[in-house]
C-alpha cells in the first residue's frame, strides 16, 4: 500500500540479498483488478501492526470506496473477500540464515463483516513474510487507482519490486503466464498471443499510468521465445507519485522522537514529507513545554495543523471548550485515529457528498473544520461511530 504496501500478495518476488538469494511467492487462483486493489487496501491498513495484531479491521464504506465499488455494495466486497480467502500464497525461499524455507497459505486466514466494520487476520507465517519490506515493495495507491487492467496491475506490481536494481531477471515464461493468471490457458502458451493480448497492452499501461517505465526483453532457444525479462527505469513524467520505503527517514532524530510519542510510523513518516524535519522539531519542542497535555501526539498534530507557537498564537491545552467547539474536538480525535488510507477515502467520499460549489470550495480549503458543512461534517461522523458525541 507510498511508504501506504508492502503490498498484496501476488505474484513472483525476488530479494536481492548480500548473497543474492531469490525469494519467490506465488499466488494461485485468478484475481479480479478489484481484487488485488482490495488486497493492497487491506494490506496496507494493517501493515504498521501486521506481526504484532492478530485480526485488522477498517470501515467497510471506507474499504468500498477505495476499490472502487459503490460504497453500499457489500455484496461485491463479500464475493471479493472470498476469493481472497480461497486464494492460496505459495513461497519457496531461503530464510536469512540460510535454510530453505517452503510454505502456503491461504491470502486471508478469514474475513467478516459485522456492524459496517471489515475485519479480517492473517497467518503468522504470511503475515511474517509480507512484513519484511526486503521481499514487498510498498505499492502507491495513488498510482494503483490509475490502473484498468488486472494484467497490467499485476505486471507493474512485479515488476516495481526490483525497481532500484533496474531489472527483474529472466522469468521463464511458464512462470511469467502464472504471474499474469493465464497459466491455464492453451492459446497462450504460443508467445504470439501472450505478446499481442498481455504483454504489449500491459506494458502500455503501466508506462503511461505508474512511476515506472518497463521494457520488455526476451530470450530464446532456436526461434522459439523461453524467457523474458524487464527492464525498468523511473518515469520523469509521474515520478512525483512515488514513494520511498522511509529508510531515510527513519534514521532522522526526529523520527525516533515522534515513535516515542506514540505515532505510528506511516504517520511519522507523513508528517515528515509534509513538514520537514526542522519544523517538526520545533513543534515538538512546543509540545514538551506545555503543562497538562493529555495526549501530546494529539496536540502535535494540532500543532502541525494550526502551526501552534507563533509569537501571536499561544494557545493552552487546559483551555476549556464546549458546544461546537467539543464537536470539533471530537471530529479532530476520529480522524486522528483513522489511517492514512482511510482518512484519504473519508475525504474523498464527504466531497463526493457536496452537491453545492461554495461548500465544496469551503471543504476543500479548511477540511473537516469547515464551516460551511459543519453539520454535515457531524452528521457523517455520526453515522460511521454512533455514539462519538454522546456525553458532549
């Protein structure tokens, strides 16, 4: 899921070790585009706790939305849950000390959806491989949206996980047919057709729709195509919709400071790309300096939001509030406790809700603290938690 997966499960995957071991994981089964879309949503919303939690949940309206179904379709979103769950992972790989490790697993070990919540658990086993950043590149949802095609989604997901070694090594093409999930098609076993039907049109749209441009190359015996492979290289025009795997950024002093806060490392990660180092810092240093703050990662964000700590502003964290204001308070405490991937789509889904210019404008520039759609705003609140303002 940017930073955002550590993506799905699907297809080949080889990790480039001192030694240069290949790990490979295989998905069986066909899955939908929006199926692997779903995937990566699921994925990405567990992955800061994905070894430590035993079951995930998110908003189903949420997970709807960000799929691309209608946000009331819950039938689809059981179907495509299903299919997860009877999916089946296969990997085979050496482990870190060496030893030859196979296994399988089932892509979701359950789901189940009660009371608008999706919730749903991993194996240990999968949930270990999917958390090591060495064999899942973190795949954008922002450039997942752009994909039509589950064939070039898929393509473009193995291909970028070798995005910073600029190759993916000779696929054989039994292996490359199962990537694209037409292994169990005679008419494309002859290269003629896999080229025409898959390959040309899938390294079309990942040139034109991702962070990354492919080309294919093949290898032969006799005159009969065996391998083939790609090249990758950065796309200039969309490379602004990367995302690194916050190596870097986790190195910084700032970022220790921030986990020691208690925020998540998504978060801490974002906030750095948004802000910069020097003036989380600072805030930082604001926030150690009030007295009576309850939850100082909350009043940080407000902080960075508000930008608290200018000359003229110096607000108090014991300042009482009420009304609307406790409302807001309240609002500001939801979305905080929301993931990246989910405050994302409950923008998206309250825009999508504005039918009048002037209240879309007046979201768009002030958010959830918009005026204009304040009671709007509470009752959307209210219908994703039912009691979030009792007692307010």
């Amino acid at each position: 899921m940017n930073d955002i997966p550590r993506d799905k499960l699907t297809g080949a995957l080889r990790r480039g070790a001192v030694k240069k071991h290949v790990a490979a994981i295989h998905v069986s089964g066909k899955l939908t585009l929006l199926q692997r879309k779903l995937s990566n949503v699921l994925l990405l919303n567990a992955y800061d706790t994905l070894t430590q939690a035993r079951s995930f949940q998110m908003d189903a309206r949420t997970l709807c939305l960000m799929v691309g179904y209608n946000s009331n379709d819950f039938e689809t979103l059981k179907h495509s849950l299903r299919g997860l769950a009877e999916t089946v992972a296969e990997w085979d790989m050496l482990d870190a000390t060496g030893q030859h490790e196979w296994g399988v697993s089932s892509l979701l070990s359950y789901a189940k959806l009660k009371g608008g919540v999706c919730e749903y658990a991993y194996s240990p086993a999968l949930a270990e491989k999917l958390s090591d950043p060495k064999v899942f590149a973190l795949i954008n949802l922002n450039i997942q949206r752009r994909f039509t095609s589950g064939h070039a989604l898929a393509l473009y997901e193995n291909c970028y996980r070798f995005h910073r070694t600029g190759s993916t090594g000779w696929w054989p093409l039994e292996t490359f047919r199962r990537l694209m999930g037409v292994d169990d098609s005679s008419y494309y076993e002859t290269y003629k057709h896999l080229n025409a039907k898959i390959i040309k049109p899938a390294v079309a749209e990942v040139n034109r729709s991702s962070n990354i441009v492919i080309t294919p190359e093949t290898r032969k015996r006799g005159r009969a195509v065996t391998d083939i492979r790609f090249a990758i290289k950065p796309n200039p025009q969309l490379a602004i919709l990367d995302l690194d795997d916050g190596a870097g950024q986790r190195r910084a002093p700032v970022y220790d400071r921030l986990r020691a806060m208690g925020v998540s490392d998504r978060l801490a990660r974002q906030w750095m790309t948004e802000h910069g180092e020097a003036q989380i810092a600072g805030k930082l240093d604001y926030v150690a300096a009030q007295t009576d703050v309850k939850s100082p990662a909350r009043y940080l964000a407000a902080a960075l939001r508000d930008d608290f700590g200018k000359p003229d502003q110096e607000p108090s964290p014991r300042t009482p509030i009420t009304g609307r204001a406790a409302r807001l308070g309240r609002v500001q405490e939801l979305v905080a406790a929301r993931t990246p991937t989910q405050r994302d789509a409950d923008k998206r889904l309250f825009l999508n809700s504005i039918s009048q210019a002037s209240k879309r404008l007046d979201f768009e520039r002030h958010g959830w603290m918009s005026a204009l759609n304040a009671k709007d705003v509470m009752a959307f609140w209210e219908d994703l938690y039912p009691s979030a303002f009792e007692g307010l």
